[in-house]
C-alpha cells in the first residue's frame, strides 16, 4: 500500500487542499459515493469527506454482510500559519484516504468485499493548537460532537478509528498499536481476532495502547483524555477500536516531518485485512455473549458516552 500512501500525502501536502479535491480524486478512481460537507467553527472551517464503498452482499445490495466503518481521526492536516507541512496528526487522514485508494484499486482489478466499507475524515490544512501534556496537540475548527456527527455512521456495525498517537509517554513504540474494544461505556478485552492480524500484518508482537475511562468519556468535560482515539464510541452503540500510529519518543501533535510512512501503510494494511476478514465473519470486536453478561451483572455504562452530572 506504500504507493497509495505516498500518493495521498503528496496531494494533501498543500495549503489550499480541499475536500472537494480528494473526493474528486476518490470519483476519477471509481468511488463514485463520494460526498463532502463544509463546516465552519469558531477557529475556522474544514471539509468531511465520507466514502461508502459497497460491497458484493453488504446492506447496500440487500445482503447481510456486516459494515466496517474506518474513521481517519485528527484535528486537521496542517497548522498554517505557524507551521509548513503535514502535521504528525495528520496520519488519521493519510492513512483513511489511502484505504479508499486502495479499495478503489482492488474493485478495478476485480477484487471486492462482500461487506460495505464507509470510510470518513476531514480535511483542514491550517488548523489551530493546543496546549497539552507532555507535548502540544493540533486543535480543530469543530468540537468533537460536530466530528462525530458527521463521521460516525448509524450503519458502521464496527469502527475503526485511526489516529496519531504520538504524544504520551504510555505506548512506547515504533510502529502501530490498537486499543482495547470500546462499547457502549466498557473498555472490553482486547480482540484475539484483531491482535492476530496485527501480527501478521506487522511481523511483530501486537501492541495496545493502554485505554482508560477518562480517553472513552467525551471531550469537553475538563478531564484529562490521552487523545481522541476512541472518541467515536461516545456516539454509537457499535464496538470501536483505535488504530495508533505510535513512536518511542513524545511527538507533538503539531510537528511536522514527523509522518512516519511506513507507519502509516502498516496501519492502512491492516485496516484492509480488518476489513476483508470482518465481511466474513471472521473478525469479532467482542463477544456479544460475554458483553450481555456484563450488562447482566453490572448494568448499562452508557452514562459514560454523555457528558456526565455538570457541576
């Protein structure tokens, strides 16, 4: 995948990229389900991008293969003016738009998925910061609800968020790592399924990325979050694990030369696998069992989506 990854970043390495001219990019290879939104905020204004790529026997032919929703997570590409360049938190982004690249590709080939894929991010080259331990973050345009709103689908039956997960001195590591699955207010157990392709497609022993209930409760709330990595799970009920591109060392969220390409085609490879083996049936998030005991035994946890008793 590293051709498609070089070729997204290349395109959205500019400071007049818009989301009009990624998806006309998505359009020209075949993704012709391809729809952008503008929205502006307080600190400016970015582009979501969705891409809904059917599948063989997916909903939208009428089947019953599940939806695999990929959600690129960032506060925006670029920090223009104070910074030239992709920004480190533009990995979500990159690594989001190489996927559908790569399924284009694949369907012109003649390879499709039996499930749906819908893929969604947004596209903002001169993003505000933001203060943050132990190194600045990007900030965004748009509050996390607005992200949500218009990246989180009803019809994702799983999602995978994808963020660069840089700067914490938690997940020590060069490479990618996922989180814990996140369901409705409970950090799950680690999917067997998921850690296997992980090593498979990496050739390394799986890592995860240490999740807490402060990083699933929603933005906003004035508690310290590592990052928005799983921030989609506060607006669905569907299982939602995070995809980190990861490094030994803290790396601000508003370095640029800090994408790491290698890095990014990891973690858009293994999004790609995720998705061939869950429209089969062949990658759980969870045990649905297991996760009605829990609702049996302890109740609901979806207080944990919400922002809470305000006081």
């Amino acid at each position: 995948m590293l051709g498609q990854v070089i070729e997204t970043t290349e395109l959205l390495d500019s400071p007049r990229v818009t989301g009009k001219e990624v998806a006309s990019t998505l359009r020209r290879r075949g993704l012709t389900k391809t729809e952008t939104t503008t929205i502006k905020g307080e600190k400016g204004s970015t582009d979501f991008l969705r891409v809904h790529i059917p599948g063989t026997s997916g909903k939208t032919k009428g089947g019953e293969s599940p939806t695999l929703g990929i959600i690129g997570r960032l506060g925006g590409i670029g920090a223009r003016p104070e910074a030239i360049g992709l920004v480190s938190d533009a990995d979500g982004a990159i690594t989001a738009i190489s996927i559908a690249l790569k399924l284009a590709s694949m369907q012109s080939k003649g390879d499709y998925l039996e499930g749906d894929v819908i893929i969604a991010t947004h596209i903002c080259p001169n993003a505000p910061t933001q203060p943050h331990e132990p190194v600045p973050f990007m900030g965004s345009p748009v509050d996390i609800a607005t992200m949500n709103k218009h990246e989180v689908s009803p019809d994702m039956d799983a999602v995978l968020s994808i963020d660069a997960t840089k700067g914490n001195r938690v997940i020590k590591h060069n490479g990618i790592a996922i989180t814990p699955t996140i369901k409705e207010g409970y950090i799950l157990r680690v999917s067997d399924d998921l850690l296997t392709i992980m090593e498979i497609v990496t050739g390394q022993p799986a890592r995860v990325v240490p999740i807490t209930t402060q990083d699933i409760s929603p933005y906003g709330n004035r508690i310290y979050h590592l990052n928005s990595i799983v921030q989609p799970a506060t607006a669905t009920t569907a299982p939602v694990v995070g995809v980190a591109t990861t490094t030994t060392l803290p790396v601000p969220g508003c370095a640029t030369g800090a994408n790491h390409l290698a890095h990014i085609e990891q973690a858009a490879r293994f999004c790609i696998e995720v998705a061939k083996a869950h429209a089969k049936g062949k990658c759980r998030f969870y045990d649905p069992t297991e996760f009605e005991r829990l609702i049996s035994l302890y109740g609901t946890m979806k207080h944990l989506q919400t922002m809470g008793r305000q006081g």
